[in-house]
C-alpha cells in the first residue's frame, strides 16, 4: 500500500484542482433541458464558462445570481428567488441545478430553504424541478462538484418504484468525471449488445459530443438523461459504477432500493473491462456477441505490440483521482512503472494505486528529471510546464491546445487499446539513442602530427 503525501505549502503556484462548482455545472449538463444556476458572484461563473467553453469548445448555459458587495453582506436569498423565478417563466426548463460556491457558503446562504419557500409560493413552476448542490470552492475539487452534482439529482429526485412488468430489464451507470462523451458511447453499446435498457448519470454523450443543435441558440441542455429516467433509477436491476467515486451513491441507491451495484473501476484495463461483460451477459443470460469478443483480442494483439516499448518505462500522472487511477491501472497491466502521481484530493482509492509515489498538491511537485520518467499524463497546463523537454499525453480537465477533447476512447477493449498506440506512438516520437561514442585507441589528432611528425 502507497503512502500518500500531503502539500503543506501556503502558495500554490501551479494548480491542478479545480473549483467544484465547475464539476457541478459539467454534471449538471449531462441531464436533458437542464439549466445550471451558480448561486454567486459573476467571477465564478464566468470563471466556469470560460473554463468549459476552452475545453469542450461548445457553448455552456450557465446563469449566475450574480451575488454583489450588498448582496454579501445582507444576504442574497432575493437574487436567487428572483432568478429562480425568471428561469422557470422565461425558458421553462426541465430543471435547475442550484449550486452555491464559496461567497454564498461563507455568508450561510440557506439554499434548500429558499427553493423550498419558491416552490410553496409558485406551485405554477411544478414542472420544473429545482435541485439545491452544495459545492463550495474550498472543499474539494472538480471531481467532488461533479460528484455531489450527480449524487444530489439522484436523492432529490429518483421516485419509489412502481413495479410494473418490463420488457427489458434496466440497469443504472454512474459514469465518473474522467469518462468522456466517446467512453459513455462505448458503455452504451456493450449494454445495448446484451438488450439492456441504459441510465446513464450524467450523459454528455448526448449534449457536449459536439453535435451541431438545429436551434441558434439553446438556454437549456442540448440532451441528456431527462428526469423521468431519473425518477425510474429504483426500477433497474443493477447499477454500473464507472469511476471509485460514485460508490457512495451506488451504495445509497443498494440500501434505499435494494439495487445491487458493481464497481470495475475506470474500466481501463482488460480484467475491469471482462468483469463488466461477464456482468452484463449474467445479468440478460444473453452470450457475449462476436464483435465484443474481438473487441478484446485485438486489445490483446495491441498490448503485445506496445509491450516492448512501454513495458518497465517510467510515467507520470498528474490528474483527479479517478483517471489517475485507471491510467495507474492500464499502465501497470502492461509492466509499465508508474514512478509519481499527483492529485488534487486524498480519494480512498489512492492507497491501492501500483505507483511509487502519491502525492496530493499541485503541478510544481511533477519532477520529471528526478524521477527519471519519459512520459507525464495530465492536462494542457502541465504541458506548459513540461513540454518539449518532456512529453505530455494529453488527458483530463483542461486541454484546450487540441481538438476533439470528448472523442477520446479511454475505456472498455477498444479505449484501452486506443490508449496504450497513443502512449506507445508519443514515446516513439520522442525517442532518441543515447549511445556514447567510441573513440579508437589508434586515434590521433592533427596536434600528434605537428608534435611528433610523420612517421
């Protein structure tokens, strides 16, 4: 077991964590007409847009309070009434994703209790469900906003099931803050393979996979999971935990609706990925279908081929935990050596990572030289710091120095072995000989010939 190492130091000079308040609004993004409301200050939120726009490089509809001095002082439960109320009259969105940040969790701000006053005294905006998220910005990280994002729309709004008679059964996957839009295509076609119906929380495959909409302009979620999948999460017969920090939920959801879960990690090696076909085939009593089987054997052609250069090389990971872990993971199933990680919060599954080093802090504690690593996996602003001295898989939040962000393949057979050419190919490109000349006893030089003369 790895021991963990805290930063101490009072100045962070290159950060990795992000506030959680911008995982919130990515989560909340991943539901169908869904309307993400930053309860504070307009910095926050235009920090946020600008943070998301960069990367996913499609338009974010985040609305903002818009907290001022007077409203910190005072209290600002008039500006959020007041836009709760503007929303749901002006755009009639499915739901509103409250979400505090720092500003508001400081002053105290009562959120629960002023959604709860707005509904009694407009029972007219029923439809719409608002949800209240505690995210302030000096707990956590982009991992944990997103989380208690997703965790918070499950509680408030998965109904008691009705039990009633289904043609097909149903199955629930909590799909972690590392996994992009193209990794929720994948899981969606495995389950699809097995005739299973899919919920998936969130779903940005279907409104930040880079579809054009047909409207100019949308004020809500372009696509998503809707709010009747969500209300019908107590129906399913198992739920799918992609990422170690929806386990929490996956257990409220097994004590609340005796829903049994199976977590498999990132799903980015080939036993997590057999673990969660096995499961899906036991689950329909269906076989698993030729394509998936292939699927795995040209992973295993792609670890023999990668094996030679990748095997017992020294990486670094500078990400959130969850990625971190599945690229510790899919590392170490083909002998790489995984030498420092650097994370943005102490996540249980850190203590069970195959790396050397853990270290909980910024992106100054990276130390290529010192750990002799060749490769370092984290984010564009890590490869400002690295690059061209080191080079730099690109992977987590943001990468806004390259296109096509949420196409990436990470999991299942197909992401794995998409990851481990790309490893493979950067090494490659970057590889020199560092073999030391030989230098011949029987040289001489021109100063030899002028000293002792010819021979």
């Amino acid at each position: 077991m790895v021991t963990v190492k805290k930063q101490n130091s009072p100045l962070v000079t290159q950060p990795l964590k992000t506030s959680p308040a911008t995982g919130a609004t990515l989560a909340s993004l991943g539901f169908q007409r869904t309307i993400p409301l930053m309860h504070g200050s307009q910095g926050c939120g235009a920090f946020t847009k600008i943070y998301l726009i960069q990367h996913l490089r499609e338009p974010i509809p985040l609305q903002n309070t818009a907290i001022d001095q007077v409203s910190a002082v005072m209290g600002g439960d008039e500006n959020l009434n007041d836009a709760l109320h503007l929303l749901c009259e002006k755009q009639s969105p499915d739901m509103i994703a409250v979400m505090t940040t720092g500003l508001t969790e400081m002053q105290g701000s009562d959120i629960y209790r002023v959604i709860a006053t707005f509904k009694k005294q407009h029972p007219q905006f029923e439809a719409t469900r608002i949800v209240s998220i505690h995210t302030p910005d000096f707990t956590g990280s982009m991992q944990t906003g997103y989380v208690q994002a997703a965790d918070a729309i499950i509680r408030q709004l998965v109904a008691p099931p009705v039990k009633r008679d289904r043609q097909r059964k149903q199955v629930n996957v909590l799909c972690s803050v590392g996994c992009t839009a193209a990794d929720v295509e994948t899981l969606r076609r495995y389950i699809e393979a097995f005739e299973l119906d899919a919920v998936f929380i969130p779903d940005l495959s279907q409104s930040l996979d880079g579809h054009l909409a047909g409207e100019d302009y949308a004020p809500t979620s372009t696509g998503g999971t809707s709010v009747l999948e969500v209300e019908m999460m107590s129906e399913s017969d198992l739920t799918l935990v992609i990422g170690p920090s929806f386990e929490p939920t996956a257990k409220w959801l097994q004590a609340r609706f005796d829903i049994p879960y199976l977590q498999s990690g990132m799903g980015m090696t080939i036993a997590q990925t057999d673990q969660l076909i096995m499961a899906l085939s036991e689950l329909s009593g269906l076989p698993v279908p030729a394509w998936i089987s292939r699927a795995r054997k040209r992973l295993q052609d792609a670890m023999i081929d990668s094996h030679f250069l990748l095997s017992n090389e020294r990486f670094v990971i500078g990400l959130e935990p969850d990625l971190a872990a599945g690229y510790c993971q899919l590392l170490d199933s083909v002998g790489a050596q995984v030498v420092q990680v650097v994370t943005t919060i102490d996540a249980p599954v850190l203590k069970t990572l195959p790396a050397l080093a853990v270290q909980v802090g910024d992106l100054s504690q990276i130390d290529m030289p010192g750990s002799e690593a060749k490769l370092l996996i984290s984010n564009t602003h890590a490869a400002q710091i690295t690059e061209p001295d080191y080079p730099v898989l690109r992977a987590g939040y943001p990468c806004f120095d390259q296109f096509g962000n949420m196409d990436i393949r990470q999991l299942g057979y197909e992401g794995c072995r998409e990851r481990l050419f790309a490893l493979a190919n950067l090494l490659l490109r970057h590889h020199t000989d560092e073999v030391k000349p030989h230098i011949s006893r029987y040289r001489f030089s021109a100063e030899d010939v002028v000293h002792q003369g010819a021979a």
